[in-house]
C-alpha cells in the first residue's frame, strides 16, 4: 500500500501550464457558439510569453523519468554467491535549477524497486533460510532522494538539455521489503507463495553515490551504495552494491 | 540466468568533448592586403555593386592576411572556413591551443563554437495525380504567374543562389534539362565535402531548385524557368549534430562572389543551439553573414521554419534578420498559415514572416513528381516571384525588391505574425492593390460598445465567394494536420486565390500585436468590443475583402 501511495505520488506532481482566457477575444459571443466555430486560427501573446523561465536549459525545469537497471558486485559474507540476476525499476521526478550555461543542480525523487533473486541451487544455502524453493526474491521498495550537480559539456546549446554528467549522492527509505518464497506442492500439483515482510534484518535506511551520463532524454546511470541494506550484526551478508542502466527522462 | 555487465563508455565521449573546440577567430586588421575587382568577381557582381552603389572594394572585400592565417593554422588541427567578410578563420583546436590563439596580437576575438544542427526536411509523396495538378497549377496560379508569363517574364538574367544538403538527380532528372541544355548551373560547390559533387547526395535542394525553376513537359513548377543558379551543399544529411552556419557564412560569400543576385536558403538554425530570445537578428552567426550579404546588395530569402507545432513555435535564423525575407507557409487548402510554419515576429519584435506562400506543393526531386511540405519550398517560390521582379525591373536594388515583394502581398497593409502581407501576387505587382470601398465599419453602440459591422455589399460577395466551394472547404479546419497517407488532398478544392476572411489584430502603444485572429464570417456582425479594453495607446485593425481599417483606443 505504501508503494502504491509513493507511486501515485511521484507520478502526479506536474505543474500544469494553464492558459488563460486571451483578454482581446472580440469575437461575438451569442449561445450558439456560432463565433467559436467560425474562428480559424488566433493566438495571444499572452499565452506565447509563458514558459521563457521553464525550460531544459533555463532557470528551471522538471521532468518525469524512467529507469530501468541490473545490480552488480561482490555479495559478501557467509552466503556469498547466492545470487542471482537482480533488476531495478526506477520512476522518478526531476527537478533541475540552472546555475550557469555549463552547471546546474537539483535533485531527483524517485520510486525505486529492487528485487534480489536468490539462487536456490547451491548446497548450504543459509540466507535467508536453508529451505530450498522454487524460486525466491527479496524485493525492496524504496523511496530516493538523490540530489546532484550536472555539468554540460555544451554550453551553447539553446533551450537543449544536451549532454551533461551528473555527479550526486543519494538516501532512500525501504517503505517495504519483501521475502517472496514460491515452492511446490507435488501433492496438489500446486505452488505455494509465501511473502514475508516487515523483515527484522532490513536496514530501512540507506545512502550512496550516485551518477548519470546524459544525453539529451537519454542517460546511462549509476549508483554505488556505501551503506548495508541487511544489518550486519543480524545476518552477515551483503548485497551488491553497484547498479547501473538507463534511464529516459520524458518531456516534450 | 545471464549475468551481463553494463559498461559506461565515457571516456573517449569526455575526451572527445573536451579535446576540440570550433573556434571561430576574427583579426584586428587586413593591412597591407588589396583586391583587383574586376579579376576577383564575376561580371554580375561588379553589375550589382554598381546597381546598388556600393564600392567595387570594401575591407569586407579584401582577402584575409595570409600571414595570420598561417600563424593560427599552426594553432588549429584543422580549419573549415577563412571569411573575409568577417576577417577570420574557423577551424578546430584543443582547449589548450585556444588559450595561446586567444594571445596572438592580431587577433581581436574567439568565439568557441559548439553547434548542433536543426534540419528541415521534406517528405516525398506519390505520383501526380489530378488532385495534384490542381495543386501544381495553384501554387503559381495562387502568385499571378499568368501575369508574369504574359510579359514574358521567366526571370531571365537573374542569378540565383541555393543553399542546401544537396541537389541528387539535378544532373539527370527531365524536370531541369532547360536548366542544365541553356548552361543555366553557373557554378556548384559543395562545402561539405570541397572532393564530392552537390550532385551526389539529398534531394532537398532538388525539390527546393524545382520550386524555383522546374519544369516538366510543358508544366512548370516554378516561377523562373529561366533564371542562372549557383549551387551550394552547405548542410550534412540529418544525423549530422553540428551546424553548418560556418558553411552558409562561406557560402554566401562565394555566391557574392560569383554574381549572385539573390539567396535561396530553405534553411535555418533555432533550438538545438539558440533561445528564442537570440531570434533578434545579430546574434547567430548566419544572421551575421546574411546582414553581409544584404549589405553586398543581395536579396536573402529565407524559410521561416516548420516550428509552429512545437515549443519553440517561432521562426528560426537567419530568417530573423529584418532584412532578410522571411517566408512562412499557406495551407493550399484551407487559404490560411499551414498547421507547421513558423510564427513571428522576431525576438525585437521585426515584423515576421514578411509573406508566405504554399506550404505544401509539387515539386521534382527523387521521382519525377513529388508531393512535399515545409516552409522550405514556400521560400523558393517566392525567390522566383523575386527574379521575376528583378527580370522585369533590373534597376531596382533588392531591398527595392523587398519592399515591392511585401506590398505586392494580397493582406497589405494588414500584417499579422502568421500570414505576413499575405500571398505575394503578380498582378498587384503590376497594376498596385484595387481601390475597394469599405467592407465594414465601426459603429459607435454605446459609450462603452463599438460593432464592427459588415457592409450588405461585402455580405452578398462573401456569400457568392462561397457559392463557388465545396462544402467542405467551408469548414473550420483552420488547425488541420495533414494525414500520413500521400494522398492526402481532403478533397481537390486548392485555393489559387486568396480566401477571404475577416482578419483582425490588436496592437500595442508601442506597434506590437498582442493578440490576432482569423474568422469565417458568418453574420454581419462580427466583432464587438469597448475601446477601454484596448491596450494603452493601442488599436484594432481589422481586414476584410481588400479592405483594412482600424479603431484607436
């Protein structure tokens, strides 16, 4: 439910451009709209001036963005190598504050999910249980806040993003993590699915570096966490650390 | 489960960012240098020069100090362009280089460019059909060419200049075998490639010439079958990610050179490297060149750009220029701006588009026939209604020309930031605007009310107008957009005369229009409105059947 919320969320801030009624509209105006019908083309230079501050290269700007990545690295501790392939969704928000042709700021809000899947082949498996299942995933939902500093390397570009590198750091909230266990009833020709949350060993809050390679709409990103999402003193394994991909902002 | 690393190439993108900068760098003096104009221009320059008054040598004339150029080619891994007219040199070096370029005591200034590209493009359509020769026929028709023909007048003596990504097939294609049998292809130079012809690759530039002066069989498609043309690739195809303004700057020169007498450019540069407000006219450096060229007395036409629909939405440099005509589009179907051309004005509110013509027409390229769209073949029609002009009076300089264009243009002295003057048309040219009787008046209802009230006359014409439409051309599809399907033609009704409708604008204390608007008009009264609510110092002008008048706040 959470996710939900926090998805919603991001998904709908925007700021809506409204257009106000054009002030010397002397058309006629009769109940029948006749007038409105009749019109061809018009055009306000009231509506025509909005938006010279809001722009990809101007002093402020926003934008929806879309993510998708793999995690890689090491995982450490006693149950190394239990892992299998992992993938990242991300959706997020940007807001980006020009500082000059060449530097800019903001920071992205993000709705990030990660889901870990767990190899359950090998003998000795002891994270997160010595049970041996169909298929099992530990998935975090997250909520990021990444703030960054963006370089152009195209000062003169007009009102273009262009290309640009973006150096940041990044701290999420876990609002869910979720042990997801599937295994098989041989006997009813069943599967039986098994989701633990509220997991003891989770450390809900994390922090890490983070960056992107932009161009355009198009970005390479990644992040390289420096903190443990499982707390070390409870479980000793560590998850990957780097995670890496694209990402699209989407504007018009 | 495939593992798979993702890997960032970075480094040679950073490398390659940082390791070369476009510079263009100008000198502080040309001293020592001199020119010999009769050896250095052709023949038709030295007539313009004349012409125009303008000396056969000016410093922007004189060659660049060739010891200068050595000293900053040492400095350059390679160079693109030495301009004269802006005493310099354009090349690429590192960032470190730059530093040492910028100490030279000749050299006055380095300006780092960094310039991607906007390209226009055309689309290419299907065969004629009879939908297409209605549109063929009122592309020229929607201009008067029957007056220019029946005078004889084909532009003849005039050169033309055109600048493009390339002319495929003008070589080969039947559409300009006058062109190539009477010589008419002065000169070619392709400043992309100096090794490659113009005639190798794209078929923008042969759709553009083919607006200007094609002619198959015993159609034409433009308006002067006979002028002389200089042909020059200045623009890569369209995944090239730079500007070429340096070329069009080169170019221009060249065509000064060569006896150009006007330039044809359906090109132009906006969001990709500028802000709307760098849309002023000085500040891009193709504005630059085409100031140049209008000052060595050149008559720079130039398409206002398809950026309507977008959010740039205005025109694009170096249409910007006042005195370069800017050229916007009419839909030939529903008589007003086409969906996609480019609003005005400028970023110091010049009056643009100065007129427009067809946005969507028949032209010659990759097939014999083609159906296409864009400001870029509204600007080649008007060039050759331009050499028409010049053919028919050779004395008059090109801004003469220019201002014979506007007032020739079917809305004149009516001017909004879509239409322009409206259509240029031949026989306003010939014989001036008719001397029309009001079409309207402002009635006085109240204190606070003023109607603009249609005259019975104009009712009864408007309303005979209509008789001769299709229904369908009767209904409000002002805004339309043109379906992918080639046979686009929402029915075969083209417009080759100017539709009438009633157009009104309000205009500021300070001559800015502040809002304007294009109406059918369906009832005798049309406008209503309390002078109060004008802007301070401000009108309405309102236009209707050749007849323009206004009411002050």
């Amino acid at each position: 439910m959470k996710q939900r919320i926090l998805i919603i969320a991001i998904f709908t801030m925007s700021i809506a451009s409204l257009r106000g009624q054009h002030q010397y509209d002397f058309k006629v105006k009769d109940e029948s709209n006749r007038s409105w019908r009749a019109s061809l083309f018009s055009w306000s230079l009231k509506d025509d001036t909005t938006g010279r501050n809001f722009g990809p290269n101007r002093s402020f700007f926003q934008y929806m963005t879309l993510g998708y990545g793999i995690t890689y690295g090491e995982q450490e501790g006693n149950d190394a190598d239990h892992l299998d392939f992992t993938g990242n969704y991300k959706l997020g928000y940007v807001f980006k504050f020009k500082i000059s042709p060449v530097f800019s700021g903001g920071f992205n809000l993000l709705y990030s999910r990660t889901a870990f899947k767990i190899d359950q082949g090998d003998d000795g498996k002891t994270f997160p249980d010595s049970i041996a299942y169909k298929k099992q995933k530990l998935a975090f939902h997250e909520a990021v806040l990444d703030p960054y500093l963006r370089i152009n390397f195209d000062p003169k570009r007009g009102n273009h993003m262009g290309n640009y590198l973006d150096l940041g750091a990044y701290g999420s909230y876990t609002v869910g993590a979720r042990l997801i266990s599937v295994k098989e009833d041989p006997v009813n020709d069943e599967h039986i699915k098994t989701v633990r949350s509220n997991l003891s060993y989770i450390n809900r809050m994390n922090y890490g570096l983070s960056a992107r390679l932009g161009f355009n709409q198009f970005m390479l990103f990644g992040r390289y966490r420096l903190s443990d999402r499982i707390e070390q003193d409870k479980v000793d394994f560590v998850l990957p650390r780097f995670t890496f991909g694209i990402q699209i902002g989407v504007w018009e | 489960m495939i593992r798979s690393a993702l890997f960032i190439v970075a480094y040679f993108y950073l490398l390659s960012g940082f390791s070369q900068q476009k510079l263009l760098v100008r000198f502080t003096d040309k001293d020592g240098m001199s020119l010999d104009p009769y050896v250095y221009f052709d023949a038709k320059a030295i007539e313009r020069r004349t012409k125009h008054n303008i000396p056969l040598v000016t410093f922007s004339d004189l060659p660049v100090r060739p010891d200068y150029i050595t000293q900053t080619n040492g400095f350059f891994d390679s160079t693109k362009v030495i301009t004269r007219w802006l005493n310099g040199i354009i090349g690429y070096t590192s960032p470190e280089k730059t530093k040492f370029i910028r100490q030279l005591p000749f050299v006055q200034s380095v300006d780092v460019m960094n310039t991607p590209k906007l390209f226009t493009c055309s689309r290419k359509g299907d065969t004629l059909t009879n939908a297409g020769k209605n549109l063929l026929h009122g592309q020229l028709d929607r201009m008067g060419h029957k007056a220019f023909r029946s005078r004889n007048i084909t532009g003849n003596g005039v050169r033309v200049a055109i600048f493009d990504v390339g002319f495929k097939n003008v070589d080969i294609n039947k559409a300009f075998s006058h062109i190539r049998e009477a010589n008419k292809i002065i000169a070619t130079k392709n400043f992309v490639n100096e090794k490659k012809s113009v005639y190798q690759k794209g078929f923008h530039g042969t759709n553009v010439l083919s607006c200007i002066a094609g002619k198959n069989g015993d159609e034409e498609i433009g308006l002067a079958i006979h002028a002389e043309f200089l042909l020059a690739k200045t623009e890569r195809l369209l995944w090239e990610p730079y500007s070429e303004e340096e070329n069009w700057l080169a170019a221009a020169e060249w065509a000064d050179k060569n006896g150009a007498d006007i330039i044809s450019s359906s090109l132009g540069y906006g969001y990709h490297r500028y802000f709307l407000e760098d849309m002023d006219g000085h500040t891009s450096l193709v504005s630059e060149a085409a100031r140049f060229a209008t000052r060595k007395g050149i008559l720079v036409v130039n398409s206002a750009g398809n950026e309507a629909t977008n959010s740039w939405g205005h025109i694009i440099t170096p249409a910007d220029v006042d005195s370069v005509m800017c050229v916007g589009g009419l839909d030939p179907f529903t008589g007003i701006g086409i969906v996609f051309t480019s609003l005005g004005p400028s970023a110091d509110y010049t009056r643009k588009p100065n007129v427009i013509s067809f946005g969507s027409v028949i032209a010659s390229g990759a097939k014999e026939w083609v159906m296409t769209q864009g400001t870029s073949f509204s600007c080649p029609l008007i060039s050759g209604y331009a050499a028409c002009i010049m053919q028919h009076n050779p004395s008059l300089t090109n801004m003469e020309v220019f201002d014979a264009i506007e007032k020739s243009a079917d809305l004149y002295p009516y001017f909004d930031y879509r239409h322009g003057y409206g259509v240029p048309v031949a026989d306003i040219y010939f014989h001036g605007h008719d001397t029309v009787a009001p079409t309207f008046r402002f009635e006085k209802y109240s204190a606070s009310r003023y109607d603009c009230v249609i005259s019975d006359k104009a009712m009864d014409r408007l309303e005979a107008l209509r008789k001769n439409e299709p229904d369908r051309a009767q209904l409000n599809i002002g805004n339309t957009t043109v379906p992918d399907d080639y046979q686009f033609f929402m029915n075969d009704y083209v417009r080759s005369e100017k539709r009438e409708c009633l157009y009104y604008k309000v205009v500021d204390g300070h001559g800015k229009i502040v809002y304007y608007e294009v109406m059918e008009v369906y009832d005798k009264l049309m406008l209503q409105l309390d002078p109060e609510d004008l802007p301070e110092g401000g009108k309405i002008v309102v236009h209707l059947l050749g007849y323009t008048a206004e009411l002050k706040r």
